[in-house]
C-alpha cells in the first residue's frame, strides 16, 4: 500500500469512525449510565466485532450480500429493528446503574453482533474492500491480503479509539447527570439519535 493511499485510509478512517453511530451513541449511554469501566466490554466487542465482519467481507461476503437483495434487506431491517428497540429500553433508564448491559444487552458478545447489524458498520466494511483491499486505484491489488491486515489493524485502532473517546466523555457526565431529571433526558436524547438512525436507514 502506497503512502497516499495509506494518508487517504486514515483520512477515512478518522471521518467514519469519529462521526456518531451507533456503537459510538451506545458507548455514550453506557459510560453516563454504568462508568467507563462497565463500559468496556462493549467498547472492546466494537473493534472485535467489525474485524470479523472486515474479514469476511474482504474473503467475499461483500460480493454475497451485493449480488442477494433479500439479504441485503434482512441486514438492513434487523439492523433496524435492533436499534429501534435499543432505544425503547436506553428511554426507560430513569437512574444511574439501571442501564444495566444485560437488560440492554450490549455487553461483549452483543456488541460483537451487532456490527453485522449496524448498517454503517457494513458501508464501511463494503468501501474498504472495493477500495482499498481488492483494487489499488483503477487496478486489481496484487496483494490483498496484506492490505486487507493492514486495513483491519488501523480500523481497530480507530474503533477503539472513538469508542473509547466517546464513553470516557460519557462517565465525566455522570456526577452532573446524577441530578434531577436530567438523566432521563440524557438517555432520551440517546435513544432519540438511535432512532433517528433508524429513520434514515429506512429511508436511505
């Protein structure tokens, strides 16, 4: 990999991973409502998660879901209907400790299949094997699987980093959210932006 294409995979790697979704509104949620620490499995099942889903699209799943419309519509609407009940049950936390992960169910391995739920965890995936694991500008890449370590090791970085980011930004909330009701509008906000999400995933 060439050290422009290197640059121009960072640059995209800091704007896809830095950007809210998803696993970055969850590690929120969960650093406000449970502390960082609590927070960490599912911080660390986002990187693990997305590297599964990262391999197998670069050894052909991303090939599969293209060429079948049905499963390209049953990633997108569990997808959906995931989120949209996530935010059913982040809405109903009234206290600091309810959002507990197994109520919520976004501990580890949660977090690790929701990766193949998360439609921006697939566009990802999917721009990165057309773009920069199979092809090499407008030619085939002579070495993809190379690039394909190399594009998982710097996206690990990256998703653990942001989720990192994101939920230490959460737990530093806490002492202020812990007062009247502003937990509450906290985590309806979360589950509003998990919503919105998925209003534009049915729209998209």
């Amino acid at each position: 990999m060439s050290a422009e294409e290197l640059a121009a995979l960072l640059s995209f790697a800091t704007a896809m991973s830095f950007t809210p979704g998803p696993n970055t509104t969850l590690s929120t949620a969960l650093g406000a409502n449970l502390g960082l620490r609590r927070a960490l499995p599912f911080i660390v099942a986002v990187p693990a998660g997305w590297t599964l889903l990262m391999l197998l699209c670069g050894l052909g799943l991303a090939a599969l879901v293209l060429a079948v419309p049905w499963l390209r519509l049953a990633v997108k609407f569990g997808g959906i209907a995931y989120l949209v009940w996530l935010a059913w049950k982040l809405a109903a936390v009234r206290r600091l400790g309810e959002a507990d992960p197994a109520r919520l169910q976004v501990g580890f391995w949660q977090g690790v299949g929701l990766q193949f739920l998360n439609i921006k965890a697939w566009m990802l995936a999917l721009a990165l094997a057309a773009g920069w694991v199979t092809s090499a500008g407008a030619l085939p890449a002579p070495n993809p699987g190379e690039r394909l370590a190399i594009v998982c090791a710097v996206m690990v970085g990256f998703a653990l980093t942001s989720n990192l980011a994101y939920a230490l930004a959460g737990s530093l909330l806490r002492g202020w959210l812990a007062q009247g009701n502003r937990l509450v509008i906290f985590n309806r906000v979360m589950a509003a932006v998990l919503l919105a999400t998925a209003a534009w995933l049915v729209a998209a």
